[in-house]
C-alpha cells in the first residue's frame, strides 16, 4: 500500500479545521503551527497531529484600530 505525503502548509495559507473552522496560519515549524480562526481566535496545534484542509474562502477584513490622540501640553 502507498504511503500518503503529508500536505504541507505554509504562513498565510487558508485553512479548514473541523471543529474551529476556516483560519490563516500565522506560524509554523516542525513542533507547532499557529492558526488565527475567524471566529474562534488564535489557537496552537502540534504539526504532526492537527488534520486540516486547504480552503478557498478569503480572510474576513480585520478592524481598524484607531490610534489614541496625543494631548499634547500648551
């Protein structure tokens, strides 16, 4: 029987997580890949153990912080 490759995932890549659903990957190595889910926040997963699915749905737009206005003393 064929082993299957792993697929291999890069920073940015859209993903699916069956339990968090659709994210960007923010960081990845061999021990830990970062995702930053839409709806779910950050979230860490060890490499060799998370199952995930490329995805073609676009990142949602991130707010815009507003910077806090200096006051500045007369």
């Amino acid at each position: 029987m064929a082993k299957i490759a792993p697929v291999v995932f890069t920073e940015n890549d859209r993903i699916d997580h069956s339990v968090y659903g659709t994210g960007t990957i923010t960081g990845v190595n061999d021990r830990l890949t970062t995702i930053d889910f839409d709806g779910a926040g950050t979230k860490r997963f060890i490499t060799s153990v998370v199952k995930l699915v490329r995805s073609d749905t676009p990142a949602p737009p991130k707010p815009v912080r507003r910077k806090k206005a200096v006051v500045r003393p007369a």
